[in-house]
C-alpha cells in the first residue's frame, strides 16, 4: 500500500509546480486521456458517477495517469484494495465514531499541526453544516448579523482601490501602454461579490436525515458533486459565488475575474461597521487590495478581462515582472520561520506580491479620503500609523513550531509575522509615518515594487 502512495505521490506535481496554471492545463480528447492508462475501466466509472458524455477533458497532471497504468499492472490486487480501503476510512474518519476522530485529530492536526486538543463539537458541527448547506447557513447568517449598510460601505472601499489601482497601473513608468491598456480593461471588467449572492442555491431538494449524521455527509457530497458534474459543456456561470455568505475569508477567482468578501468575512477584527475610516482602510481595505493585486500577481496576470488563459502581456514587460519578482524572492527567502528553516519566497511569491501591493493601494486610497475628509490623531496615533497598526492586528497568530514546519513546505503565504513586517519594510511611508531611520529593522536598502 506504501509503495503504490510513494509511487503516485512522485508521480505528482508539487506546489510550487501547481503555481503556474501552463503546468496544469493539458486539454486533450477522451481518446487520449484512456491513452495514458487504457487498464483502467473509464467507461465503467464515468458511467458510475453519472458524467454526461464528452470529448475532451483537461488532464492537470498527465504524468499521473501514466504512473498508474504501470501500477494497475505491476501492483496486487489485494495491495490495491488495502490502498483504496485506507483512503476510504482516511477521507470519513472525522466524520465516524470517536475512535476514528480522535486517531485524525491525534496525526493531522496534532502531530503535523501542533494543536493541543480537537475544536469543541459544537464548532465542528457547525462547520461541517457550513461546509454541506452553505447557502442555507449564509442565509440565516445574512439576516441576524450583517446589514445593508456594511455591504454598501465596503462596495464602496473596494471601489475606490479599483480607482485607486487605475491610477497607478496608468502611471507604471516600466509597463508598456499595450499591456497597460489589457490591465485597465481586465480592472474595469472586475466582477464584485460582496456579502451575499443575489439568487441562492437551492438545497430543498438533499434529503437531510435526523440521526444519521454520516448518511448526512454523503448525500450532501453527492449532491454537490452531481452539481458539480450538471456544468460539463455548459457556459462558466459568471454569477456563482465560490464562496458562501457566512465563510471568513475573501477570494479573487481568476477564471472568472471576480473578487467575493461574504458576510462571514465581514466582521471583527477584519470590519467593524463601528469603527472609524482609518480601522477599516487599515483591516479591510488591506485585504481588499490583496485580492485585487491577486488579479496582477504571478497567477493572476495569465487570465484575461474574461478569465481566459491568455497571454496578454509583451515580452518586454513579462520580462520586467518577472525581475521586480525576483526582488520579492531574495527578501523573503532570507526570513526564518523555525529552527533555521528559511521561508520560500518562490512558494510564497504571489502572496507576497499581492500582500505588498494590497497594503499600499489601501494607503493611498485611504489618502485620497483624508485629503478630502481630514481625520485627526487618537489615541496618541496619526491616521498614518493607526491605519498600519490596524494591518498589523488583523494578522496577530500564535503558530506553533509544528505548523511552522508544515506550512514551510506547503502554504503559498507567508507566515503572519512576515505579512506584516516583510510588507511595511517595503514602503517609505510606513518609515515616514514612524520616524524610522536609516539602520532601523523596518528600513530596507532596496525597496520591491511590482504595483
């Protein structure tokens, strides 16, 4: 069983591969995707799960399927079934007795994550309900803690960080006026999600079963996945949220050039509707922008105004981004996370771009408010330095060493620390705020800038 896991995990690709989108898109027909393993049945299996016909299919990882047609030759069958029992247990076990959970809980949360005991049922419950009936929770959720006002408040912070990356994209002293114009268009053509979804998913029809808390779980999955499957050969619904009202967590979804904060996000520490405009350019705003750059990072500048993949930059210019970036790389490589572990600054690349960008569209939008709308200091604070102590406390995090380790190998963002320090180091007007000088920690020789 060891072997077949080793086999096919070699076989894979890794995350810093799965960065660029030409390493995952290998669109080939039917034909040619039964090429690559012809032991397996994939009549029978396409027809199990109930996919409509097709011609052809994007294969992300081709090598895979090869690997495993050499594996369904040389590999028992017995040694198979041990594989496909394990995984099937794997996948369930936080969902079955409390054997099973806590032997889940005790490897992949304890042993690879640091956490010193499992979420309070109640937590759990809840987020496996989310997770199955998401536009039934976000509803509810809608309605008791989110309100109009909000969702017409941050629609309109994230309107001036468009205006305001508008702005600096047409003033780009090294980007030529052919990609510029692409860049503006595909900026104008940003869809905005914010709170809620207009139409909600229609979830009446999955059988929820008092008691059967299992069964529950796998006929939610198969109603999504048979959901899921309804959208082979259709047209991309440029409408659907990826996200639901009450998830906390914001996204730019490049195939569809759509930017979603729901509902869930929009609450302290990241939005506070009582809170003045210096707190929510610093929290919010700051995480708007890092969505919006995700739109010009490493990814995101290979998808069109449309989400297409398409190549819509000139070579002097690609080559230009892919200097500045290197700049990000070195300074963030030199950061340590755990026992002499140095950060990845190719793995944490675009969320490095888009956390450095993200903050500075935040700041000089929220100058263009005060400019109009002068705000004085509090609390012995100039709007300046509590709009950078308002980024700061969005990420504090205490990461165990563990998750430290974990995350050097796997996680394309930069520990929180380094969200924050790694970023103002990079910006004069972070030193200029604060008074740092020449030699301070947070005063670097050469500063990075893409956007």
């Amino acid at each position: 069983m060891l072997e077949i896991e080793r086999a096919l995990a070699k076989s894979s690709i890794g995350p810093l591969a799965r960065l660029d989108p030409a390493n995952l898109d290998h669109k080939m027909s039917r034909h040619e995707m039964i090429a690559l393993a012809p032991s397996f049945a994939w009549d029978e299996y396409f027809g199990a799960i109930g996919a409509p016909p097709f011609a052809s299919v994007n294969v992300r990882v081709p090598g895979f399927l090869s690997r495993l047609e050499l594996l369904l030759k040389s590999a028992s069958l017995d040694a198979w079934k041990s594989y496909l029992r394990f995984h099937l247990v794997s996948a369930w076990a936080s969902y079955l007795s409390s054997a099973f959970v806590n032997e889940d809980f005790d490897f992949n949360e304890k042993t690879l994550g640091g956490a010193q005991e499992p979420a309070p049922r109640w937590k759990r419950c809840v987020e496996f309900t989310e997770s199955r009936l998401g536009d039934a929770v976000g509803q509810l959720y809608v309605k008791t803690a989110f309100s109009a006002r909000g969702k017409k408040e941050v629609l309109g912070i994230v309107r001036a960080l468009v205006e305001v990356l508008a702005e600096e994209i047409t003033e780009l002293p090294w980007m030529t006026e052919a990609t510029r114009q692409e860049a503006l268009d595909k900026l104008h053509a940003l869809r905005e999600n914010i709170g809620y979804p207009e139409r909600w998913r229609d979830d009446s029809r999955l059988n929820i079963a008092r008691g059967d808390f299992v069964g529950n779980e796998r006929r939610g999955w198969l109603f999504d996945f048979r959901r899921r499957l309804l959208k082979i050969g259709k047209p991309v619904d440029r409408d659907e949220w990826k996200l639901s009202a009450a998830t906390v967590n914001g996204t730019y979804t490049p195939w569809l050039n759509s930017l979603t904060f729901p509902a869930g996000i929009l609450q302290p520490p990241f939005y506070d509707e009582g809170a003045d405009v210096i707190v929510k350019y610093g929290a919010i705003g700051t995480i708007i922008g890092h969505d919006l750059t995700h739109g010009f990072d490493g990814l995101g500048r290979q998808f069109d105004a449309m989400g297409n993949l398409r190549d819509w930059w000139t070579a002097r210019d690609a080559r230009e981004f892919k200097k500045r970036s290197r700049c990000f790389v070195r300074v963030y490589s030199d950061f340590t996370l755990v026992d002499g572990i140095a950060l990845n600054g190719r793995l944490t690349l675009d969320e490095n771009i888009a956390d450095n960008g993200g903050l500075r569209i935040a700041y000089l939008a929220l100058k263009d408010l005060l400019r109009r709308e002068p705000v004085a200091p509090a609390g012995g604070f100039t709007p300046e330095q509590r709009f950078f102590l308002a980024n700061a406390q969005v990420w504090c995090a205490n990461v165990s060493d563990e998750q430290a380790r974990l995350w050097s190998q796997n996680d394309g963002h930069s520990l929180p620390q380094y969200r924050v320090n790694g970023v103002v180091s990079n910006m004069p007007e972070f030193q200029s705020a604060f008074g740092c000088k020449e030699g301070d920690p947070m005063v670097r020789e050469k500063v990075c800038r893409i956007w």
